[in-house]
C-alpha cells in the first residue's frame, strides 16, 4: 500500500488539532465560552491557573450560540422533567460581551507550549519554597515557650480552645471545638507551667491537604496534629523520648512516606494524649463502691459494663494490636530492620518505631491503673531492649562469638538516631523500676545486664547533638560511685531522674534477694551477727541506706531546688522524691513504730515528712500538680501510708499533740494525691486506697480531704515523744491493724502501680 507523503500527513494532522489550528472556528479564546459551560467545568476540576486558558480551548461550549452543549442539557431537562416541573422554553446560555477589536495575530503551537511549561515551572518553583518555608519554620521554633505558668484554678486555663477541622476516610467534617483542657469531671487539665514544650505550627501546608491514603483507624489529619502537640507540650518524658523537631517534621509526609511516622506510635500517643485535651473522650473511673481501689483483674469487671470504648480506650487497642503484628512480623523495630529499606531513608523513621509505642502504651495503662496490662507490657518493653542490643553499648557486649549479634537492627546512622535510642531504652527502664516498687517480684532485666551510657544533656539532645559526646566524657550505668559523683559538664535533671531509678532499683533487688544471698553465702550479706537475720548489720544494707540518705545532698548546686522563681522542674522534682521512697522502701520492714527508739521507725517519719515538705513547696506554687511524673503519685501516697501508722501509734499512746499534728499531716497528703487524681486515674485510687488504709488502721474517716490547710511544728524529728511505751506494754485489741505491717503485705497489692 503506497505511503501518504509526510508532508500530507503534517497538513492532516494540522486540520484536526484544534491546539495547531489557530482560526479554526470552533475554538474560544480564554473566558468565552458560555458562563453555564464554565460553572459546569468548575464543579469537577479545580486547577492552577496555568492550565485554565488550556481548558476552556476545550470547552464543551462551542462557538454556536447557544452553544451544542446547553441545547443537549435542555433537551434532557425536558425529557426527563417531573410532573409540573417549570422548564423555561429555550436554554440558558449567556457569554460575556467583548467588544470586536482587531486581535493580534494567534501565536502558534510552539510557542504556546513553550508559555505553558514556562509557568508550569514558575508554579512549581513557588511550591517548592512554600514547602520549604514550612519545613523551616518547624525545624526553627524553639521547644521552650515563655507562656507564664497558671495556679491549678485558673479559669482561664479551662476555657482555652483551638479550632480543629476532622477528617475522616470519607472526607471532611464539621469543625470541632477542641478545648485545650477538658472539662468534664474528674478529669479537668490546665496549662503547663514547665519550660520544656514542643512547637506547635498553625497554618501547616500539609494540614491543607486531604490525604486519599490516610489511616483507616487514626483520627483525622488536624485531630491527629492535636493529640501529638498536646503530648509533646504536658507529658513530662514527650521530649526526651523523641527528638522533637524531627518528629513534627515527619509529620508533614504523607501517610506512606517511609518518614512518616509508625502508625502504632501515633496511636498510642493518641490514647496518652487524651488526658490532657477534652476533644476526645477517656474511660470513666471505675464504681470504687462496688471495686476495690487495689483490685488487679479490672477487665473482669470492664467486660460486664454495657458501655461502648472510649476513643483513648480505642487508640490503645489499636496500638497493642499494631504492635503485636509488627513483633510477629519483626517489621519496624527498627524502619531498618534487615535492610528492609534503601540507605537514603535511614533518617528519622529509622530510630525505634516498636519500642516507643510500648513505651507510650505502659505510660497510658499505668495512668489509668491497669496493673495487669502494666506488668505485662513494662515487661515486654524491657526485654525487647535486650535484642535491639539498647542495654549495652560497644565495648561492653558478650565475648562469647555466636552467629547472631548483639543486635538485630543495624548501628544508628546518626548522632540524634544513636541518642534518642538510649533515651527510649532508659524511660523503658525506668518506668518498669518505678512500676516495680510497689510488689516483691522481681525485675525483667537485671542491672548488672546492663552496661549504657547515661543520656546526654537536654539541651545537647534539643540542639540535635552536632557532635557526639564521647564516652570519656560520659558516665556508665556500671561507673563506681555513679549515683553520689555527678560531672557538672554532664549532668541535668533527666540524668538524676535516671539515677534516681537506678537508686531504687538497688533497694527493690537488695530486699527481693537478700534471703536468697545470705543461704548461698553471700559476704555482702552474711559478714555480721545477727540471730534474727536482721540485714540492716550488712555491709550492702549500711551502703544503699548512705547513698539513699547522701543522694540529694550530691547534687550540684544549681540543681538542688527542683522549684525555682515559680517554675517545676518536673524531672528534678521526681528524681528529690526518690531517696526518701528508697530510705521507706528500705527501712519499712525492719521499723517499730510502737518501740521508742527504732532507727528505722526514725528514718522512715522522717523521709515521709521531707516527701510532705515537697508536697507542701509545690502546692505553694501556680505549678499545675497533675502535670507531674506519675511516680510522685506512688511516693506520696508511700509517705501518707507512713504517717498513718504512726497516727495510729500516737492514738494509742494518747499524744493528743501528735495526733492533732499527723492528722493534719495525713489528711493534707490525701487531699494532694487527690488532686492529682483529677486527671490521672491512677492517683484517683491511690486516694482510694489510702482512705482505705486510714479507716482500717485508726478506724475514722477522713473529716478534711481536699485542701487542708494547717500548720505542723518545726521540729520534724519529734519521734521520741511520739510514743513513750515498749512493745511489751502494748495491749493489742483482737481485730487491731498490727502497726508491723509492712508495703508488700501479702494479702494486699496496695501499691502494684
């Protein structure tokens, strides 16, 4: 078949295009198509404005007048009107009027191509430095704030609100109302009086868009921003446990970045951040009327109520349910793990995804007072540790050569991967310990199993940690005289919080073995006399009571006040609470409260009322005190427990003075941990439970219980008039509380927190 020549088929083509044909009669210049034509176009393709002079050379409008495509929908309005439907006889099709003027010849096809990728690369230009100013307004803006502190009370605090879009899968809804604080009882929250928060960008570019791709389960784009600058601004561990600025910015990707962040992550942050924000809703306080305030086994009672979940109860599922698949999987234990992804991702999603979102998960479970959940998942997060290879850090690994090593993940690829990992293996850590202190069992993972540096400062880890500090310039959780030696050049808050758990652990792994060592022959524990068995001769028992009674004294100077000008230290303030639990914890069982003269009965008064002299110095204060570390719930509901045991001896004794005074005192504690349970659960029944052990020991009730205010003497150690009998003269009624008791009875988990 004989060929068409090329010159024919250039002229064919030509007659066809209507883009290559600038007089052809059917094409409209720009804005003359009919409005109708126009008003259709716009309700289904909304573009830059480069593409607009495109699009209406393509109109369905026509040059006709009225043009082919209003005659078609008139014609179908007709045939396809109701019953009594007014259609007006003729289609509506109206054009701009434009005056005839002679027009300037129509530039040909090259050059109109040439305009159009011209501006399309001006546009695309302009977005890329929209984006970039974006990104470098969250990378500049401080993670502290200067917003002055508010009193617990400040109604001002409870009326803040930020204005939130949601999204769903199915596109936007209403605006939500989303206040700051909620306020619906029993727990309402306020602003944070703290220095250290995390930014909070407003008018975020990705907030703008409407991911087709997002997250079935997760809140919505802008509910989700929310929920995590909330975390990031109250929860005292938020930035330590990531580094901030990288995080937000993660969040700027879309849902199936490999930067974006671990969807077990954002829900777990969704479940903690629903204590501190009413846009969301919190599971309800359990009836203590009809539940003991130390029951374990709370599901047994959750799975009778006739009630849906609420959205934090959600989040935690979702959470537990991510981070059971990915352990199966072993998928983003690391972003990296095995390889699984190229080296140019290796940034901030390839720091733990798995580890973080337990962490945050046990955070939640402990805060709401799920013993079970708490002991198990603390567990897990302190033994996952142990493969990632985060209780060690080179040289300090096995000498044993065996084909797996160390660690299943590959070495971090940057200062701030390598940080944030030690950070979130010493808040695992801690957290179990702390957890740990209120039952006799024993820890997951031992201390001695355990040879990392301590974290660097805080504002090295804010700052991004340039450099690496070396580790000769750091200290080692196995470093001889670590916990009462502190390098002033290393050395914050964070790190004593770190070593305060240190400092507890030991007490918690010397009372849970000291029977163990002293049948196998341990020196530590056996080099003195004693028929009894009394430990408190042992040379281990001498050493942990003088670095319990010597660790807060060891502070450097400018850390010796966790309150300074108004301001908390939160992480200071846990870590002065925790030599005086450890001196309780340690001495509690061996204490005689009823004997005049007992050393330990001594030390343990003595450690309550300097817990009860923090409490008092942070009531003085605008500080909002349910932004504490949960811990201190724990330490001062150990203190309230002290006292109440030597009211009881002091209304046996009939020291009218006493009892008037430790009343005060115990009803003050109470009405503090009460007030901490206005927006953490797990103080609420540490409340609970300490009415409970008031009413059981002296057999009252508790007259004051909110906020008591009195005064005590200054002599804290007014031990020896406080009971002026011997053990043998005590008359103990049947039925009486024995004052013996210790913080680990058998029959009660009073303190499984």
């Amino acid at each position: 078949m004989p060929k068409a020549p090329q010159g024919q088929i250039q002229r064919s083509a030509s007659s066809t295009d209507p883009l290559t044909t600038p007089n052809h009669p059917n094409v409209l210049k720009r804005n003359q198509a009919c409005h109708q034509c126009r008003r259709r176009k716009l309700k289904w393709c909304v573009l830059l404005e480069l593409r607009s002079s495109w699009i209406d050379s393509l109109s369905a409008s026509d040059a006709k007048r009225p043009c082919s495509t209003c005659v078609r929908s008139h014609a179908h309005q007709l045939n396809h009107a109701p019953p009594g439907a007014s259609i007006p006889p003729r289609p509506e099709c109206t054009f701009d009027e434009i005056a005839e003027t002679n027009l300037a010849p129509t530039e040909g096809p090259k050059s109109k191509y040439e305009r159009l990728e011209n501006r399309i690369s001006e546009l695309e230009a302009l977005l890329r430095q929209k984006e970039s100013r974006e990104l470098s307004v969250l990378d500049a803006t401080p993670l502290t704030s200067n917003q002055p502190p508010t009193t617990p009370a400040d109604p001002t605090s409870q009326q803040q609100q930020a204005q939130v879009t949601s999204y769903s899968s199915s596109g936007p809804s209403t605006t939500l109302s989303i206040p700051l604080s909620p306020s619906q009882s029993p727990f309402p929250s306020s602003q944070p009086s703290s220095a250290n928060h995390a930014p909070t960008p407003s008018n975020s570019f990705v907030l703008d868009v409407m991911w087709p791709n997002w997250p079935l389960n997760l809140p919505g784009p802008e509910l989700l921003r929310h929920l995590v600058d909330v975390f990031f601004t109250f929860h005292p561990h938020a930035n330590r446990l990531f580094h901030a600025p990288t995080f937000m910015n993660s969040m700027s990707y879309g849902p199936n970045h490999p930067r974006f962040p671990c969807t077990a992550i954002l829900h777990a942050i969704c479940a903690i951040g629903s204590l501190y924000t009413g846009a969301v809703t919190s599971p309800p306080l359990p009836d203590f009327d009809k539940i003991a305030p130390d029951e374990i086994f709370l599901e047994r009672y959750r799975i009778k109520e006739q009630r849906p979940d609420s959205f934090a109860e959600q989040q935690a599922k979702l959470a537990r349910e991510t981070v059971d698949r990915l352990n199966i999987l072993g998928e983003e234990l690391f972003q990296v793990f095995q390889g699984l992804l190229p080296e140019f991702v290796l940034s901030y999603n390839s720091i733990i995804q798995d580890l973080p979102a337990n962490i945050i998960l046990t955070w939640f479970y402990w805060s709401h007072g799920r013993w079970v959940d708490v002991f198990l998942n603390s567990g897990n997060t302190v033994r996952l540790c142990i493969p990632l290879g985060l209780n060690m850090c080179p040289p300090f690994h096995s000498i044993s050569k065996l084909e797996r090593p160390p660690s299943i993940v590959p070495p971090a690829r940057t200062v701030i991967e390598d940080e944030t990992r030690r950070n979130a293996f010493w808040l695992a850590y801690a957290l179990e310990r702390h957890y740990g202190m209120g039952n006799g069992w024993a820890l997951f993972l031992d201390d001695q199993d355990i040879s990392q540096l301590l974290p660097v400062r805080g504002d090295q880890f804010e700052q991004g940690v340039q450099t690496l500090v070396y580790p000769l310039q750091r200290q080692w959780a196995h470093t001889g005289n670590l916990l009462l030696t502190h390098p002033e050049d290393q050395i914050d808050s964070f790190i004593l919080y770190i070593k305060g758990t240190i400092l507890i652990s030991r007490v918690k792994v010397f009372n849970t073995r000291f029977r163990a060592r002293r049948h196998a022959g341990d020196s530590s524990v056996t080099n003195f006399q004693s028929d009894d068995h009394d430990p408190r001769g042992s040379s281990a028992f001498i050493e942990l009571d003088h670095i319990a009674s010597s660790f807060r004294s060891s502070f450097p100077s400018h850390l010796r006040n966790p309150i300074v000008d108004n301001v908390v230290d939160n992480h200071l303030y846990t870590a002065c609470l925790m030599p005086y639990v450890a001196t309780i914890v340690l001495h509690d069982p061996h204490a005689e409260v009823r004997q005049s003269g007992c050393i330990s009965a001594l030390k343990i008064l003595t450690a309550a009322r300097a817990i009860l002299d923090m409490i008092y110095n942070i009531w003085s204060t605008s500080f909002d005190i349910t932004l504490l570390d949960t811990f201190c719930s724990f330490a001062w509901f150990t203190a309230g427990r002290v006292l109440v045991r030597f009211l009881r001896a002091a209304i046996d004794a009939a020291g009218q003075d006493q009892i008037a005074t430790l009343r005060g005192e115990v009803e003050f504690v109470h009405g503090a941990v009460l007030k901490l349970g206005q927006r953490i659960p797990i103080a609420y029944r540490f409340s609970k439970m300490l009415e409970g052990y008031f009413t059981k020991t002296c057999g009252e009730t508790f007259n004051s219980v909110h906020q008591a205010s009195f005064t005590r003497p200054d002599d804290t150690n007014a031990f020896g008039s406080l009971v002026r009998f011997e053990m043998n003269e005590y008359n103990n009624p049947a039925g009486q509380v024995n004052l013996h008791e210790t913080l680990h009875t058998p029959s009660s988990f009073l303190s499984l927190s």
